[in-house]
C-alpha cells in the first residue's frame, strides 16, 4: 500500500516558494523545483493553484497584505520608534545577502514592474509600507526621537528612498554588509533630525 502524499499549507507552500525563488531567477523557477522544496509533487500544486504564475501571484498577494504584520513585529520587538526605523533597514538588507541574490530579487521585480496583475501587489505593498513608515516617524517624534517640526509623510518617502538607494549602491562597492551600509546612511538622512538631549551644566 502506498503512502498518503503529504499534505502542507498554503503557507508552508509559500514559505517553499521562497526558499526556490531565492536560489533560482525567474526563468529557472518551475513548479517542479517549488514541489521539491516543498516536499509535494508538481501535480499537487497544478491541482491547488494552477500554474506558476498563479502561485506567484497567490504569494505576491498574501506578501503585499502582511506590510502591517512585519511593521507590527518591528514595533513588538524595539521599544524605540528610532530602533524600529532602523530595524526595518536591516529587513530590506536581506535582499542583498550578496550582489548576486539582490541581482535574483531584481530580476523578480522586473516582473512585477511590467506585468500588471503582479505591478498592482507591487504597489499595495509599496503604499502601505510608506504609510507605516510614516507612523514610525510620527511615533518617534511624539517619543521626543526626532524634532516636532519634521514632515513625517515627505520624512517617510525619503527614508523610502534612501534605503533602496543604499541597496542598490551598496551591490556595487561591496564594502562590508548591506545591512551595515544601508544603516550608515539611514542613520546620515536621519542626523539632523535627531532630538538634541540637553546637557546639563555643571
């Protein structure tokens, strides 16, 4: 008697996909390879989702509506709006383990850049993360972090900027780790808007 295939989660499968996508660029990706990491056969993910289009797109969306989620975690696991801000740096420096993994994750949003049914998750995530990313500024200024007279909304999509840029910079000099790089010049964008604390005179 043959043994019962094994059953897993959309999550689980989703973790799989993951796992596959950052070893393997787009054109390399097939079901096969997300089945094996999964621990599933082709046809079991043919049955639940479709395709591989399909099963990226079921990942895209669940990614793009758990922004909220991962801010929350960065705010469970700092005290400080200011920790957290820096916090969330080092969760984008996991693109770029490498040049190569970040030029792999390139790749896959040069899909979701040109295809509109992957562009429209693309954004959701994109907005929702400046919005949180604007709540953490704002967090930090009411925590006498930063100085009231910040714009936290243009503060959030600078921040945005920069992180990004960072990223991409840090690929081409490759001096130490993105996670490093990338906070050197968060912490420069944030310098002048840190609250001075006052020293007292003796």
């Amino acid at each position: 008697m043959s043994p019962r295939p094994r059953k897993a989660s959309d999550d689980e499968v989703f973790e799989a996909t993951q796992r596959a996508m950052s070893r393997l660029g787009p054109a390399e990706l097939t079901l096969a390879e997300i089945a094996r990491e999964a621990g599933l056969t082709a046809g079991a993910l043919v049955q639940r989702f479709g395709s591989k289009r399909e099963l990226l797109l079921a990942l895209s969306n669940r990614y793009s509506g758990g922004t909220r989620e991962m801010f929350e975690q960065l705010r469970g696991a700092h005290r400080s709006p200011l920790a957290a801000l820096r916090a969330y740096a080092g969760c984008v420096a996991g693109l770029a383990s490498s040049p190569a993994a970040l030029a792999r994750n390139l790749s896959y949003l040069q899909v979701d850049l040109t295809d509109p049914d992957f562009r429209k998750h693309l954004v959701k995530h994109a907005r929702a993360s400046r919005a949180e990313l604007q709540t953490i500024i704002q967090d930090a200024i009411a925590a006498g972090e930063l100085v009231k007279t910040i714009d936290a909304r243009q503060l959030a999509r600078t921040v945005e900027a920069v992180v990004g840029g960072s990223m991409m910079a840090w690929a081409y000099y490759e001096e130490g780790k993105a996670a490093h790089w990338m906070r050197h010049d968060l912490d420069a964008v944030l310098e002048p808007y840190l609250k001075k604390r006052k020293t007292k005179s003796v």
